[in-house]
C-alpha cells in the first residue's frame, strides 16, 4: 500500500482524524482515549499555543483571546486574535489540523502528509477553497474534500436498494441531502442548507434565556466576558444533559462580582425550555429538507430511511419534528459525533489504495453561472444577468462549455464575473472572480466567447475562456476574494504557523491550576458533598463520589486537570438533581 492518507473530520465543535489500518477504519485518540478534539485555539500563559481540550479549558481566563467556532469564518476576510497575533481562519484551522496530525503521527510513526477532509454540503466555492488553504498551511495535499452528509452515509450500509435522507445538524452548519444507495453504490440526488445555523445559535438563544432570568444582575454578567463564558459553558453542558433529562439545575457559584453584591448562579432549566428555543431554529431546517426533496423530485412517501447526524441532532425535539415533518421516523443509527470522520476515513483509505468497495457519485448543491450582459431595451440599460453554466444537482467531477458574447463592438477585453447562486441578477449572488482575455482583435460586431467550467470532485471550480474568431485564450484572475490567497501570501501565512506549531500541542497546558480553577473547585465540591449529605447510593451516587475524590486530588496538586475535573463533577452532579 503507498503513504497512508488521513481522514479528517473538520468540526466546528470538534474535529477527528483517522485512517485505514489492516483494514479497518481507526480513529485515532488522545491519551486519554478521546478521538474528539474540540476545535478551540489559545494560548497559555507564557503565550504557547494550545489546541483542544487545554484550550476549551482556558477559555474562561481568556475569552477574547481564545477561538472557538472558526468554520463559520472560513470564506471571508475576518480575522481573531490568537496571543498577540491576528490570524486568518485557514491559518487558525491550520492549527487544529497541526493538532491531529500530531496524533496521526504518534499511532502511525509518521507524519501524514495528505489528508481526505469533509466540509458542509452547503460551502460554497470559497469556503472550499479555504478549507484547502487551511489544509496546505498544515503541510498536507488535501486529496479531496468530501461533504459531510455523504461521508456519513458511506458508514451506513445495507443489502438493498434505498433511498436515504441524512440529515446533519451540526455545531454551526447545516445539511440535508438525499442519496441513494445499496451495498456498493452510493449516489447524491440533492443537497441543501445554511452554513450559518447549528447549535451554536440554540445555545447563544438558551444564554440569552438564563440571562433575562437573571433580573437586575444580567448587567453585570453581561459586562464580565469571562463570566459571559462561563455561563455559555454551563448552558451547553446543559443542553447535552437535557437530552436525556426532563429538568437540569445550573449551579456556577462567583459567576460575576465578589461578596454579597456579586452573581451566583443557581436556577433550574428544564427540557421544555430547550424545546421552546430550539423549535425555531428546527423549522428553518425543514424548509432546506422541502427543499432537498423538490431538487431530487422525491416524496416524504419514498424514503426508505432518515438519518439524524451531527451533535446537535441529538436533542429530542430534532427527532420529533423531523420525524412529524416527513411523516418517517428519524432514526440515530449512526455515531452522530463520529460517522463523518468514519466515512472521510474510508475514503482516505480508498485513496491510499485500501480495499474499500463502496462507489460515490456526488453532486454540486450551487448554480455556477457566468455574468453576461441581458439584451438592452427600451427600459435602459442591459442586465448583468447570471448565464447558468453548471446547474445545481449536477454529478461532480464534470466539465460543462458556454457561449457568450463580447458587449460592443472593437471590444477589447472581455471581463466575465464569476458567480455562485441561483438568482437571475449576477449581482445577487456570490462573486467568486472573473475571468478576463485581454488583446481581443477589433471587430464591427460582437463576437464569441467559448467559457469551460471545470469542477473537481472536491467541488472546487476551475475556469478558463477562449474568443473563438481569434483563439486569444483567458488567464484566469480571482480578483476579488478575500479568501483566496497569492503564492507570496500563502508562503507568509504558513511560515507563521510553523513558528506558532513550534510550541504548539494539543497536550500542553499550563502545569498547575489558575487561583480561579481552584475556587471554583472548591465551590463545586462543597455543594457535591451537600447533595451527598442528603443519602444514596445509587449509580448516580457512586459517580459522584468518583468524581469528588479525583476533584479533590487533583486540586491538592493544583494540576491542570483542575478545570476539567470540576466540569466533570458539574455534569455528575445533574445526575442526583
């Protein structure tokens, strides 16, 4: 078999890495045994870089400079600090792939040097292209870009023929696609989505609940960005526990000010709370499923299964309304957290020559069109409208041609934009670039043009142009997009994440516990033992009391652990409430 190539699951949340090993689909795991690591990046207190879980964990001593959620970022220009530095998304997702590699290289004795990595059926061109910019600036060839509904179904397999939805609710993104498939065949019929909502937004809207409960006091969390972390944590800790529960108790005590005038936290949260915020952000998922099933021209009636992936899918209420949507039961037969990472290994495996039998056939969920001047009439001036030259739902790779006209006559140089979306005015969608042939002989009338689109099975778009009286051939210039970057760019942004990577790991951390991690451990271990106080010995109990002794272990050492394990004995303690 040639070099191993690594699967990789890019999460907003979380991210995961795996590969074939001897056959089988292997995750890989920190020390601990954990495959997921949280896509969050900061810096220690002597200014290291951390990834991961220490990062997650010193998020509350410095929120601003700490980054979370930075795949919604992927496609633009913005820019977080991180320390003293400003980096680009690609730059900060660099980090994370750093992060995975490194375990890669631990279980597989080297560095992996090409990757599979999944993104949201719903990026656009210029999302991709980040993410690939991402994946370079971590030393990787990024073999492919898979959606993220595909390859979580690739881990679904079955005997017969079936037409299956899977629906994927992710950290920030959305997707919907319907595929069909039987043992060795998988083909995509229509995807659609929102690469702007996903559980981030149900918690932000669940904070914003426990804040409006909080009277008087809001002001005064709401000015504490660390208390304004904290609580965001408790209230995502929260939601995952609803979903097994009726009814959680939110416990932070200091949140906010000290004495007497400072902010404890202490009030209940029940599931019916949850179900009330999440309900809106559910039913705008069932228009892109609408949606999905008039693009691949099904009905509710013909799917044979629907499939719930994607952490945020776990909630209850996901399943029920879905499930009353389709009039189908939604059904968790997948990990929801890991079936993307095992299908983009599988794939990375197929790549690397492993025996995996399955056939993809994926497809575009964008229109990409070319912007062509509609013909003038009295009303004024002509359109820059969009000439469709791939539609949406068309099987990748492919290679589609136009013709297309110069303006006016003795033109010349032809500037023709580049545009995503399904709307008629060029203006209206998303501007990718242009393309421009310049040194166009004169001519007494208009003259054509012969654009070829060329999409990849990554989904990433390549176009080239050609006036055809003449054979004057275009270069292709992306103008205008801030996430494309130039060779000399590109070479400035990857030797700064070397320099950062050089003390950068997932498994460094500050080596003993902050003044804050402590005094929020004692806080939580004195109400542990109140609820103890009133007897027990259930399971629940027994769990409790685990977590107490390693609480009081570690923070007799002061070690770093400290703020891991006061969340742990936090999430225990919803047992016994």
């Amino acid at each position: 078999m040639s070099e191993t190539i690594v699967g990789v699951d890019l999460g907003t949340t979380n991210s995961l890495v795996g590969a074939v090993i001897d056959g089988e689909v292997t995750l890989f795991a920190d020390p601990s045994g954990n495959a997921l690591l949280p896509s969050v990046v900061g810096v220690g207190s002597s200014g290291e870089i951390l990834v991961g879980r220490t990062a997650k964990n010193r998020r509350v001593l410095d929120p601003e400079g700490t980054v979370v959620s930075v795949k919604r970022l992927m496609g633009t220009d913005a820019k977080r600090r991180v320390g003293d530095r400003e980096l680009s998304a690609p730059q900060i997702s660099a980090l994370i792939l750093g992060a995975l590699l490194d375990r890669a290289e631990a279980r597989l004795g080297a560095r992996p040097g090409q990757a599979v990595i999944t993104v949201p059926a719903y990026f656009t061109d210029g999302q991709r292209q980040a993410t690939r910019d991402a994946g370079e600036l971590a030393g990787l060839r990024v073999e492919r870009l898979v959606n993220e509904p595909t390859a979580a179904a690739m881990t679904y397999r079955t005997g017969e023929e079936q037409l299956v939805l899977v629906y994927d609710l992710g950290g920030g993104t959305f997707d919907v696609s319907i595929l069909e498939r039987d043992a060795d065949f998988l083909e995509v019929r229509a995807s659609h989505g929102d690469t702007r909502l996903g559980g981030d937004d149900i918690d932000g809207a669940l904070t914003d609940l426990v804040l409006g409960r909080l009277g008087d006091k809001r002001g005064a969390v709401e000015a504490d960005a660390r208390a304004r972390t904290r609580l965001l944590e408790a209230v995502e800790r929260a939601k995952i526990a609803l979903s097994d529960r009726e009814e959680v108790r939110l416990y932070e005590p200091f949140l906010a000010g000290d004495g007497a005038d400072g902010v404890h936290l202490d009030l209940p949260l029940t599931r019916a709370d949850l179900d009330s915020i999440a309900r809106p952000f559910i039913e705008r998922t069932l228009g892109h499923i609408d949606m999905a099933l008039r693009d691949a021209k099904v009905r509710p009636v013909d799917l044979d299964r629907v499939l719930l992936v994607g952490g945020a899918s776990k909630m209850p209420i996901v399943r029920s309304l879905v499930s009353a949507h389709l009039e189908r039961p939604a059904q968790v037969d997948l990990d929801a957290d890991r079936a993307v990472a095992f299908g983009a290994t599988m794939l990375a495996g197929r790549a690397a020559g492993a025996t995996i039998t399955q056939v993809l056939v994926d497809i575009t969920p964008h229109t990409l069109a070319a912007g062509v001047l509609d013909a003038p009439d009295d009303a004024g001036p002509p359109d820059l409208v969009a000439a469709p030259i791939i539609e949406r739902g068309t099987v990748i790779p492919t290679v589609r041609k136009r013709t297309v006209y110069t303006g006016y006559e003795n033109q010349h140089t032809a500037t023709i934009p580049i545009v995503q979306g399904e709307h008629r005015l060029a203006e209206l969608n998303t501007q990718l670039g242009e393309v421009v042939i310049s040194h166009i002989p004169p001519s007494r009338v208009s003259s054509p043009v012969e654009v070829t689109y060329r999409l990849d099975l990554s989904g990433v778009l390549h176009v080239s142009a050609e006036h055809l009286p003449s054979g004057t051939s275009a270069s292709v210039q992306i103008t205008n997009s801030p996430y494309r970057l130039t060779e000399q760019h590109r070479a400035a942004a990857k030797a700064e994440i070397e320099e950062l990577r050089a003390g950068a790991s997932e498994g460094h951390a500050d080596e003993t516990a902050t003044e804050t991690d402590l005094s929020l451990a004692r806080a939580m271990l004195t109400r542990a033992e109140k609820a103890l106080a009133k007897g027990g010995d259930t399971e629940a109990h027994q769990r409790v009391r685990a977590a107490i002794s390693a609480l009081q272990s570690a923070a007799s050492k002061k070690s770093s652990e400290t703020a891991t394990l006061t969340d742990a004995l936090s999430d225990a303690l919803l047992d016994l409430l």
